[in-house]
C-alpha cells in the first residue's frame, strides 16, 4: 500500500504481485473491489516495476515499525499494521492502526500489549521523512513467509535492504535469499563481509547454496568455501562438481536416509522436523550403511502415505518401493521432469556410478530450472484481473 503523508495519509494506490513476481502500482481509483486474498480491479494496468515517487510512504516498507506516541499520554508504541477506510468524499485514508506497547515485564520471551487507534490518536517520534530503524523493520517482518520476505527486500532502496539484510538472523536471511534471482542472492552477500556470507551460506540448503557459489569466480566461491562449516561446505563442494542442468547439479544432499531396520515410528519421527522441506518429508530412502550421503548401496524409497498404513513397529526394510528406478547424477535435467511427471512424484531419488545414494531431487528444484531466468520479472496482465495479495496489511 502507499500512501501521501498527509494528514489524514491518502492512499494512492497499492503494489501488488502479479505472476512472475514483479511488482506493478496499481492506482486505488482502478480497484473495484478488496476482499481477504484478492484485490479485483478494472481498466487498463501499467506493468512496468513500481518506483516509488517524492511524498509517497509504503506502509510495508517505511510506516509498519515506526515509533509513535499516543496522545491520550499512555507512553508509546510501535506500529505493526494499518487499515484503509473510505471517507465521506470517496477517497481511502489510513484511519486505524495496530500498535504494539512495550512490555511491562521485560522478558525475552513476551510481547507488550497491543491496541487499535485512530491515526489520529498518535503523533510520530520519527521526525519528518526519518525512517524507521532496521530494527524496527525486522520485527515488523518477521512473520513474513520466505518468498513475501524476499519480494519486501527486494522493494527496498539498497542502501536500506543491506541495513535490515545485516540485522536479520542467519537462517531468516538465508531462507529469503533462496526466493531472490542468484544475482540478487551475490550482491547481498558481498555486501555483508566474508565471514557473515560463509555464515549465511552454512544456512541455506547446499543445494542453493552451491547453485550461487557456481555463478561466482572460482577463487571467490573457494575463499567463501573455506569459511564455511567443514561439513556443510563439504556437501556443497560435492555438489559444485556436477553440471547445473544434470541431476547431480540439480540435487539436495539430505535427504532423509535409513536403515532397512527403522521402524515405521522412528521413520515418522524423522518426517516430522519441523525444518524439513514438504517435498523432502514426502519419502524415506533406505540404503546399506553407512547412511550419510553418499550412502551404502541404495536399496529403494519407503514413501510417507505408505507409512501411515502400518503399524509404528513395522520394519521400513518391508514397506519398500523398489519399483522406481534411481536415476544416475549424469542424467539430464529434461530426464529427470519426464519421471517425476510421468510416476507423479514429488521426488526421486539420485545415485553414483556404483549406486550409491548421493541426493533426491525434489520437483520444486525441477520447476526453478525449467522456468525462464527472468521468471521472476516476466508477465503479461489482462485489462480486469484479480491480483493476490500477498501482504501483512489489513485491509
């Protein structure tokens, strides 16, 4: 949403997201019609990439964490969302906004009271055209999910964006940055210092992880590699050493991997991390020890659904599918979407020369590949669209 800063703020428009990403300004005299998950407007839209103007205010970006004081004297608050509303004369201001107070008991572990106010029940600590700290922005996005973070960032001047990427935790900046085109993900990192991009790298999945530090110079990706944990910059080398469009290069390392002996129970237990990836808890592989990739002698692939059949005592070793074929880490990337969508799988599992397990792709790593590289910023708009609405705002 964004707004003119003036008293009461005007809404002028919204930045929505349209398929492929890019983010357009639609103006709010074009929308028809606002309702929970969709924004319907009419008339023809511009879809060039939004650029913010002079007195104009994003709410995600610039209002949303900023520090006010409620003038009914109470003390202060931080504002953590904002609601439109139509006035007498048609127009749609900001009137309510959701504010935060401090706690009254300062533990790491609760929230201060919240509260609903007018905007015109606070006045700004900020002084005029002063942004919020990066900080405050943090907090304000942290319950954003992973690819609504990463189009946020992205939305941001780049100044800014290296401010709030710097005061993210690791693996929050890190889960972000595996939404971002990889030349977006490199010029993050190199603004962030060697040892802050080895750490944000130990985070990302290997399998992202290598896919960036293969677009970088070799010395570069080498220095970034020994920074790295030992182990997590082991899994990514041994990834780098396939072709990116082969299902080595395409590949995680981690899957989840058993003996023939596991119980149905102990399989669950391991399905049900809460870190691990949908398409990575849809299977279990089983293989001869030792059962790190790469494994032992791989021997087939016990599937979730299958599991929940059985009883949690029952041995994985005899619920086995041995039916799909693993494919070889040489195979193609055009080989490996032919078995997913011809067996309707959500993965396969990926093998050495000597059929050892060394990782599974899943289909998501498939759809990254086969779409265009400009995926992200490439759409056509019909005249009348329903765009989603993928932002925190209440509206």
């Amino acid at each position: 949403m964004v707004y003119r800063a003036e008293d009461p703020p005007r809404v002028v428009g919204l930045v929505v997201e349209i398929p492929g990403r890019r983010h357009v300004f639609v103006s709010i005299g074009r929308v028809t019609s606002i309702a929970p998950g969709q924004v319907i407007t009419t008339g023809l839209i511009n879809v060039r990439r939004f650029q913010q103007r002079g007195g104009e205010v994003r709410v995600m970006a610039e209002l949303l964490g900023r520090r006010v004081f409620l003038r009914d004297g109470s003390g202060e608050a931080v504002i953590e969302d904002a609601a439109i509303e139509r006035s007498a004369l048609g127009d749609w201001d900001i009137g309510s906004l959701f504010v935060r107070r401090p706690r009254t008991v300062p533990t790491p572990f609760t929230k201060g009271p919240t509260a609903v106010v007018s905007w015109r029940d606070v006045t700004e600590r900020l002084s005029p055209g002063e942004e919020p700290s990066a900080e405050q922005l943090v907090a304000t996005l942290s319950e954003l999910r992973a690819a609504d973070l990463a189009n946020t960032l992205l939305d941001l001047p780049d100044d800014r964006l290296i401010e709030v990427a710097e005061e993210l935790p690791d693996d929050r900046l890190a889960d972000a940055l595996e939404e971002m085109p990889e030349d977006e993900q490199a010029h993050i990192l190199e603004q962030l210092g060697d040892e802050r991009a080895a750490d944000i790298l130990d985070a990302m999945e290997p399998d992202d992880a290598a896919d960036l530090l293969g677009q970088m110079p070799i010395g570069r990706s080498e220095q970034l590699l020994d920074l790295m944990e030992p182990e997590e910059a082991e899994d990514v080398r041994e990834l780098l050493k396939y072709g990116p469009d082969t299902a080595g290069g395409l590949m995680t390392s981690d899957p989840i991997v058993l003996s023939g002996e596991a119980t149905v129970a102990e399989a669950l237990a391991m399905v049900r991390r809460h870190e691990l990836h949908p398409a990575l808890a849809a299977s279990v592989y089983v293989t001869l020890p030792p059962y790190e990739t790469p494994t032992g002698r791989y021997l087939g692939t016990v599937h979730f659904q299958r599991m929940l059949r059985y009883p949690p005592h029952v041995r994985i070793g005899t619920l086995v599918d041995d039916t799909i074929d693993p494919l070889p880490a040489t195979a193609s990337a055009a080989d490996v979407a032919r078995i997913l969508a011809s067996y309707n799988l959500v993965s396969v599992p990926v093998v050495d020369h000597v059929h050892r397990l060394v990782g599974v792709v899943t289909v998501d790593d498939v759809l990254d590949y086969l779409l265009p590289e400009d995926w992200r910023s490439h759409s056509t708009t019909p005249a009348h669209v329903a765009f989603p609405w993928t932002g925190p705002v209440t509206l």
